[in-house]
C-alpha cells in the first residue's frame, strides 16, 4: 500500500501546473468531449508509465542498492528542484485528425515521455522493487487525480497563484522523499 499511495501522491502533486494540464484543458476546449479525452489520458499513462516502472526495477536489480539509494535520493531532489520550474504553454495549433480519443492518447503518450512525472515513476520503482502494480497504479491514479479536474472545472485552474503555490508543494515532497531515500 505504501507503494501505491507514495506514487498516487508524487505523481498528483507533480503533474499540478504541469503541460499535460494544460493539454488537458486544451483538449476539452477543443473537443468538448471528457470521458474519450480521459479515456486517452489513462491508457497513455498505463503505457508510458508501465514502461517505466518496468525500466525502474530492472535498474533496481542492475545497479548496486549502494549505488542506488545515493542515485535515487539526488534523483528526487533533482526532481523537487525541477518543479520550481513552471512548465511553458501547450496548445494544440492546428484542427486534429483524429477524434479526442486517439488525439490525447498520443498527445498525453509523447508529452509524458522525458517528464518529471515519467522519471518519478522510474525512482518509486527504484524505491519499491518488485512492486509493479502498485507504482503502476499509483501513478496512474495519481495522473487521473491531477488531471481529472482541470477536464471537468477547467475553469477553475487558471491562476497563476495557484500553479505556484503547487508547484513548491510538490519540490517540497520531492525533496523529502530525496533526504528519506538517503537516510534510510
């Protein structure tokens, strides 16, 4: 359970503010139509993110846990330091192709590839080896957490106060969970 709730919260707190929000709230205006777009939203993440938790415990079974628990701690400081970094604007320019679906699915897939959200998910792997679906669940929830409100109010995320605040919340935990993964 620990597995699952650490990653439902890394990954909630830091997609707050973060550009797959945004392409959310894109998506909605474009499309009008929540339940496809967020259908797409959890199959993209059950793929990135399965390939990531994948990816983390094998590094946990490659690299030494010495190694490990000094490359897991600077990693999620790494990571805290990155969520003080607003991320920029995404829109979408021109008139999709394809329906809401299919359109956040790869939209959602190739925007979490390389994101801080996708490297937490690698370091709770790390951190929880041998406890893929709880991290894969977690991480899942967590992205359905953070984005299933700005589909449904997204008028109410627009403020650029708030983004803030989020986004020293989640270096904040970041950051703790660094210092707890060196000390223990």
């Amino acid at each position: 359970m620990e597995a699952l709730f650490s990653s439902l919260l890394l990954v909630a707190l830091g997609e707050i503010g973060d550009k797959t929000q945004l392409l959310s709230l894109a998506l909605i205006l474009k499309f009008r139509k929540p339940w496809p777009i967020l259908a797409g939203v959890v199959v993209a993440t059950l793929l990135n993110h399965g390939a990531s938790v994948w990816f983390g415990d094998w590094l946990a079974d490659t690299v030494p846990m010495d190694w490990m628990r000094w490359i897991l701690g600077i990693s999620f400081m790494a990571l805290g330091l990155w969520m003080l970094i607003p991320d920029g604007d995404e829109e979408i320019k021109k008139e999709p192709k394809y329906g809401p679906f299919l359109t956040a699915l790869v939209l959602f897939f190739i925007a979490e590839i390389g994101d801080k959200t996708q490297l937490a998910t690698i370091a709770l792997a790390v951190q929880f080896q041998d406890q893929f679906w709880p991290v894969l669940s977690g991480s899942t929830l967590g992205m359905i957490a953070a984005n299933l409100p700005v589909i449904w109010l997204a008028h109410q995320f627009g403020g650029k106060q708030f983004e803030r605040r989020a986004h020293r919340i989640s270096a904040a935990l970041f950051f703790g969970f660094g210092i707890l993964a060196l000390v223990t």
